[in-house]
C-alpha cells in the first residue's frame, strides 16, 4: 500500500477540457513534488512544493498548474493539453526532518489527451 | 550538472540467481545521496535501496546490496536470489545534499534498466 494517494489512477480529457490531478499525504512531509514519466523512461521533476510554497517549476507550460492548498494536499489544475502531455503523472513527498530522506511516491494518473 | 547513466537498457536472469545493474554518475558534489528505485508494472516507484557518499560502507537491503566506488563515480546494484517479483524497471538516482531545506532537493534520475526475472 502507498502512503501517498493519488486521484484519479486513469483520466482521458479532450484538448479543451479543464481537469485536475490530486494527490495526498498524512506522513507530516513538508516537501512534495510532480514528476511527468513517458512509457520505458525516467520521470522528469515538474514543480516542487516546500513548506506549501513553490520552490522549484523546471520550466513547465503554463497549461499544468500546480497548487498546495494545504500540507497535505497537492494539486495539479490541467487546461488546453496537447496530445502529447498523455504520460503518467506520479507524485511524491519527502519529510523535511532528515537531509537524507528518500522520496515516497504514489502510484500515478495515467492522462491520456485526445 | 549532475547526470547519472545506466548502460543497461535491458536485462534478464533466471530465477534464484545473482545480477547486477550497474550505474554511473557525474558531479562535482562532494557530499551527496544515491537511490535505487524500482519500477514494477504496478507502476508505483518503490525505493529499494540508499547510500550516503560520506560512508564508505556499502549499503545492503535483505538481497540487495550495492558496491559504492566514490572515485569512479560508480553505483551499481546487486540482486542476490532473484524472484519473479524483481521483475520491473530500475532507477538509479542522484540527490545532492543542500543545506537549505527549502530548496527541496531535486532527484535525478538515470535512464532505468529493465530486469526480467525469467522461471
């Protein structure tokens, strides 16, 4: 069992629809993050959230929108995709208490754009 | 930058036996972290096992272990009696250490190798 969620596991949405991802801890990690991964390769570092607030966006379109409501929750607002941002979307925390600490990730959205 | 390469895109070994995955890396970091994770069709990335690079000793998980080489910048990973279950893509990873935790230390990942774990 993971003990980061994410909702939903599959989600297919047209060029023009408006979605959002979701994704959710209760490990008390202050640290949480966005990973886009393609089929047979890495994931590759969207945003990072830090203590609720945006410490790192690797230049991602403005049509992914992330948002942390809270400590726990972190959001991922979807608007305008291109069929090409069809990918899995994997989320991941890590505790703020130990330099060392690895990531816990959740099992993924798969988004299919069509 | 840093970078990490695995030059093993794919790879296979039967059932109950030993395989290594091997990983390199580049950075000029002297204080740093290093993952191996795994990727099984389930999807979920799960952290098999870590390795400061301020201990020279190498870490060991149950059947997995590594062999750290700092100076060679080498990571590789061994699987002592393989199951059906190992069956699934692994990640070497990278994560310098930063003092400041707001930054929220980035992880680097390699390009992955896909074990087959055959009966």
């Amino acid at each position: 069992d993971t003990e980061v969620t994410q909702t939903p596991k599959h989600l297919v949405m047209g060029m023009t629809n408006k979605k959002s991802l979701k994704c959710e801890q209760h490990m008390g990690h202050r640290a949480m993050y966005w990973y886009k991964q393609k089929a047979k390769k890495p994931p590759e570092l969207m945003f990072v959230y830090s203590y609720e607030k945006l410490s790192i966006n690797e230049s991602v379109p403005s049509r992914f929108s992330p948002e942390c409501p809270n400590s726990s929750l972190l959001n991922l607002h979807l608007h305008a995709l291109q069929p090409e941002d069809s990918a899995l979307y994997l989320c991941a925390s890590r505790p703020d208490v130990s330099y060392n600490s690895p990531l816990h990730f959740g099992n993924g959205t798969r988004l299919t754009v069509t | 930058a840093q970078t990490v390469t695995q030059s093993q895109p794919e790879m296979s070994v039967q059932e109950a036996e030993t395989v290594t995955l091997s990983c390199t890396y580049d950075t000029s970091e002297s204080n740093y972290y290093l993952f191996w994770y795994k990727q099984p069709p389930s999807r979920q990335m799960i952290l098999v096992i870590r390795q400061e690079a301020y201990k020279q000793q190498n870490a060991t998980e149950n059947r997995f272990s590594v062999n750290f080489q700092k100076a060679a910048k080498s990571f590789s990973l061994k699987i002592s009696d393989s199951q059906l279950g190992d069956t699934a893509m692994y990640f070497c990873a990278f994560m310098k250490h930063v003092i400041d935790l707001e930054y929220g230390n980035k992880l680097v990942f390699g390009a992955g190798t896909i074990l087959r774990v055959k009966s």
